[in-house]
C-alpha cells in the first residue's frame, strides 16, 4: 500500500533533477542545447546555382527536376559554350525588335525606327500580297512550307473579348494603313490581296470576321487559307468539322 502511495505522491523539482546515487537535493548539470535542426533542400546547391535552377523553372514546360538537370548541363559544358549561351539570351532582349512594316522578329539597326526584318526587305517577295497570322511562330511555320513567296503582317495576337483582348490592342490598325497608303508597305508597293492565316478557332474565326469588315472598302481582295482533309488523312478518323470546311471548300478538277 505504501508503494502505491508514493507512486503517486508528486515529485517536487528537486528529486524531478537528482539521479540515483546523487545526494538530495543536488541538481543534475542542464542538458547541453542541442544543434538547430537541419533545414532540408536549403543550402544543397551554391547560391548561384539555385538561382540558375529558379530561372530555368520559370519557362514554360520546365518544372524543377528539369531545371536541375539543365542547370547541371550547364556546369558539365565547356566555359566557351555556357557563355555563348549567355551571350545570345543578352543579344535576343538587347536587338531583336518588331519590324516597323509586319511587325515580325527582326534584329535592331542603327536606326530603330527604321528596323525591318529580311521577308519584307526581300526585293524578290511579291509585295502587293500580304498574309496576316496572329504570331511571329506562325509567319514560321507558314514560311517552312516554302510556297507562299509574299509578304506577312503579324497581328501579334488574336480578339479575345473573353480574355479581355480588343481590336484595339492588336496591330489591326497598322495592317489597314498599309492597304490604304502604299507607302506604309514594303518597298512602297500597293497592296492588292489580304490573306487571312488565322487559326481555326472561336477566336480566330472572330478577327476574321473583323478584318473582312474593316477591309471591305479599302479596295483589296481578301480571302483565306482553305480548309478539309489533310494529305494523307483517311475519312473515317476525320471529325464532322473538318469534313464540313472540305465539303464546303471543293474545287473543280
């Protein structure tokens, strides 16, 4: 009975400190301050390379490990080359400008008011031909084709009332200058036909619609990519969409 009593007699803080052999009362030495516990993933990489890694992350379709993994590229490659890349980030933000005619990439001259790019300075390109696309990407793509032999103008984007993108805010503005004063486009020469090279989409569709309208009197024939079956497709696995542009864009034989 006695034992269970003491057991649950409250120990005072003296006897919480003392070890068995001490006297009572004595005090055990306090407990040496543990080290700061580690931080985990901190501290792993020089400040540099975390840096490099935080940057590559933030392009589009780089998540972290790759990141890593390029950074590390970038480590294992020759001094030379590493620079190189350097070099050429710096010359893409620092030269490359809109064409003051299309509006495509073209690199910075002397002058930057006067900036034009190779397409439109191009004295073999049938100026009086101009296809518009939304982006510069799509003036490449178009042009890795190796048929359109004319001129471009990029709308750098597309009417998006959803995405709270007006005409105002594309360079529709320019595109009609250059149909109505010649001197606007390449080489002085008058525009006769206004190709529409924009995406098939609700968007797309859309500043179609728009450009057609805002061109209707300016003079010009204005007209568009065909739409249908692609080369090599098969009917069966083609959607109703695409059928019915090719059903209604069939041409004579």
């Amino acid at each position: 009975m006695w034992e269970a009593a003491l057991r649950l007699w409250p120990m005072s803080d003296e006897l919480k400190h003392t070890t068995p052999g001490e006297p009572d009362g004595a005090k055990r030495a306090p407990a040496p301050a543990s080290a700061a516990p580690m931080r985990v993933g901190v501290g792993a990489y020089p400040e540099s390379v975390t840096r490099l890694i935080e940057e590559l992350a933030k392009l589009p379709g780089i998540g972290r490990r790759s990141a890593e993994r390029l950074a590390f590229f970038i480590l294992k490659s020759p001094k030379a080359e590493a620079l190189e890349l350097a070099r050429a980030v710096t010359d893409v933000k620092q030269r490359v400008r809109h064409c003051r005619v299309c509006y495509n990439l073209a690199d910075n001259g002397p002058d930057a008011a006067a900036t034009i790019c190779s397409i439109c300075a191009d004295d073999r390109r049938d100026r009086s031909k101009v296809m518009v696309v939304e982006q510069p990407r799509d003036l490449i793509a178009l042009e890795q084709a190796g048929v359109y032999k004319g001129v471009y103008h990029v709308l750098m984007g597309r009417i998006a009332p959803l995405e709270g993108v007006k005409a105002g805010d594309l360079t529709i503005h320019d595109l009609l200058h250059r149909v109505r004063e010649p001197g606007a486009n390449a080489g002085g020469v008058p525009v006769r036909e206004v190709i529409l090279a924009l995406n098939p989409s609700l968007e797309g569709d859309g500043t179609g619609l728009h450009l057609q309208h805002a061109l209707g009197g300016a003079g010009v024939i204005v007209t568009r990519l065909a739409r249908g079956l692609p080369t090599g497709s098969q009917l069966e696995f083609a959607s109703k969409a695409v059928l019915a542009d090719a059903i209604q864009e069939r041409r004579a034989m």
